[in-house]
C-alpha cells in the first residue's frame, strides 16, 4: 500500500540516488529494479527455467484461477500459449476489429457533446461490450448478456478496490482468508461462465465463430487434446481483467495528454475524419510510452543468473521497470514531454518500449490490445475535437495499473 499511495515520482527519485539498478520492498518480496535496456534483453531473453514469470505474477492467482497463462511457466506455459495464439491472429481478428468500431461508435454517439466527461467511463463501457461480444460471443442484448456484464462488473470493480491486493500481499494468494474475500465476487462470474462454455460446447459450427471463446473450444494441443472447462475459464478470465483496466486507462491517459498538446488534437480529428492511421497510431505509442499503465514486469529467480554485473540467487525477485526505461533521455529526447511525432518515423525498440512485456512472455493479447486502443482513439476523435478540462492530472493506482486520477476529462469543442 506505501507504493500505491507514494508519489508519483518516487521511482525518478529512486534512480537518480542509486542508478539503473536498486532494490525496494514489495509487500512479501524483495524487488531488485532493473531499467537499463541491456539488462532489460538479459531478463527478456534468459531461458525460460531461469527466470519464472508466472510465479513472479502469483499475486493474481486468486482472481485469475492457476491455469491461466499469466501464472504458468515453462513447458506448461508454452502449450497454454500455443493453444491461445491463433485466436489473435488470422483472418478473424479483421472480423473482430470491425465488432470493435461498431460498438465504439455505439458508445460515442451518446458521450455527451455540452459537457465535461471522463474518457475512462466510456472506454470501460467499451472494453465491457468488446469482453462480451467479441470475447465471449454473446449478443449485444439479451438475459446471457446482461448477466454476465454484471458478474463481470461485480469481479472488476472490486479488483480496483485497496483490499483486492492488500490482503493477497500480506497473507498470499491463496490463503483461505483470501479466497473467502474473493468469493462472493468469482462465484457469480465463474457460474455464468461455466454455464456459457457447456451452452457452447453443445453448438455447431464453432469453427465458423469469431469469437475467442468459440476459438478456445476448438483449439487443440499437438497430441490432439483440447482445453478443459477449467483452463478455458482462467484464460477468459485473464483475458477479462488484463484487457478491461489496462486498455480502459490506456485510452484515458492518451486523450488526457493529447487534448493538452497545442494542436494535436485537431491533427488527430483531421486524419480520423479521412480513416488515416499515421498519426494515430503514433499518439497511441507515445501514450503507452510516457504513461504506462503498469510499472513493472517480475519475474522470479529459479537459478543462479548475472544480470547488469549483478548475481541474483533462486528465490530472488528481478523486475524491469517499463516507467523508468520509457523515460531514459539517452533513448527518448525529452522523455518528459508527450510527443507523437518521435513514432512517426520510428518503430519501438523491443528493450525499450515494452508496455507489454517482452520475449516470450509479451502480452499474447498484444495485436488485439493496439488495435482496439487505435479504433477507439479513432472513433471519439472523429466525433471532433476534445479539450483538457483542469489541471494535468496525476495518477492513481487502480488495481496493479496507474489511472489519471480523474479518468482523463475532456470535452468536446462548441
């Protein structure tokens, strides 16, 4: 809780007193920083028995259930990814991103055009229908809709209240306390789900589906074996709260840092009214570079490894930081400053722009999550030009990612 009420520069400070390497306290675990690019492609490219992600993430294992990708390492964790990977590739994700703009445009059409609003509010309700429409393959009305938004809704909003985490970091994640606390939250999304994939496996013609769902039953691992209710579970699940918050935020900090760059914005807005994507594209980069949604990717020590002159020792904790290296001014001139146009003519650097991860464990979600923040950033600048309303703001921690504290407040110009 000391790291998610600290101030916002905490890590600057931390940095500039001890260089590209340090150590802090997290909760059970003692952390050593790393945010030099060099480093950073050392632990992204360390074999996979070395260096464990999956443990390193268990603090969200109570939510997300031990089968989910997230959490799984190794060989496990490269069947469950195999099996995961064609539903974000191919020629249904051209069919999903088409359900993307047709609900985003949904979902525009009634922001309000006189008054201030928080762009995170609408990019919620976005991500909400895309989980349930392109994810999950449920019509856009009906009771199967509807109950599985809320059960939905119940599990996210209580992921962002303090409690969510506090109580897995102190007692673990899968402390009977722990599980009790989460119950009343899992028990109403894990029904509905279970329910949907036995409704679903019952159907024909999956294979002519475009949802991910639908996708999942079908996929089989190399000896044929296709994935079980429970697996397919964890991963919607992981795929609900890792795509939910994160793109919700994503969209939130780009129009609160675009709507202050003097003419950006109606850069923006031109090139959205004649479907360009240059600049766009280039808007959503730099978002994702100077306000990253998440500070650190962890990984935990299984066996002896000499990181930046370092040794670390099984047992250890080893974390690149995405917000210090995406803020180097040997890398990014100016760092400080939001700058579209750095990406134009550029593309990110796979050591230092990784708001996704990196090596084998980059977000598998990684095409879907960029195509989804560009078609919304599309959709509200095409309604026309926003404004900063206030201040800059500053951030907040919801769950294990940053927010604008007001949720990116905007309006749009009379």
């Amino acid at each position: 809780m000391r790291f998610a009420k600290a101030k916002p520069n905490m890590l600057d400070d931390l940095h500039a007193a001890y260089g590209d390497v340090f150590q802090m306290n997290f909760q059970r675990h003692r952390w050593n920083v790393v945010s030099h690019p060099d480093a950073i492609k050392q632990v992204f490219t360390a074999p996979t028995s070395v260096l464990h992600a999956g443990e390193g993430n268990e603090i969200l294992s109570t939510a997300l259930g031990e089968s989910s990708v997230l959490l799984l390492d190794e060989q496990e964790h490269m069947r469950q990814r195999k099996l995961l990977l064609p539903s974000f590739h191919g020629e249904k994700l051209a069919k999903q991103m088409a359900t993307i703009e047709a609900i985003a445009e949904r979902e525009v059409a009634g922001i309000p055009r006189k008054s201030a609003f928080s762009v995170r509010e609408h990019s919620q309700a976005i991500a909400l229908e895309v989980i349930l429409e392109v994810v999950l393959g449920t019509e856009s009305a009906g009771d199967e809709h509807d109950r599985l938004g809320a059960a939905t809704i119940g599990l996210l909003d209580w992921l962002v209240s303090p409690a969510s985490l506090l109580a897995p970091g102190l007692l673990g994640p899968r402390s009977a306390i722990v599980r009790r606390m989460y119950r009343p939250v899992l028990e109403p999304l894990d029904g509905a789900l279970l329910k949907l994939i036995a409704k679903r496996r019952s159907e024909e013609g999956l294979e002519e589906r475009d949802d991910i769902l639908s996708m999942l039953l079908c996929a089989r691992d190399e000896d044929g074996t296709p994935m079980t209710d429970r697996e397919i579970r964890d991963e919607l699940v992981t795929l609900i709260v890792a795509g939910h918050e994160t793109t919700a935020t994503s969209l939130a900090w780009a129009f609160e840092r675009i709507s202050r760059l003097p003419d950006g914005m109606e850069r923006l807005h031109a090139e959205a009214l004649t479907d360009g994507t240059e600049y766009n594209r280039a808007v959503a980069h730099e978002a994702l570079r100077l306000r990253p949604v998440l500070d650190f990717v962890v990984r935990r020590v299984m066996q002896p490894i000499e990181v930046a002159g370092h040794q670390f020792e099984p047992g250890e904790t080893i974390t690149p930081c995405i917000y210090l290296v995406h803020r180097r001014p040997d890398i990014y001139p100016d760092p400080l400053a939001f700058k579209p146009e750095r990406w134009l003519d550029t593309k990110p650097g796979t050591y230092t722009w990784i708001p996704f991860g990196g090596g084998v464990r980059r977000c598998i979600g990684f095409s879907f999550a960029m195509a989804e923040l560009e078609i919304v950033l599309r959709a509200i600048a095409r309604a026309g030009v926003v404004l900063p309303v206030g201040d800059e703001e500053e951030t907040t921690m919801r769950f294990i990612t940053r927010s604008p504290e007001r949720g990116g407040e905007v309006r749009f110009a009379a």
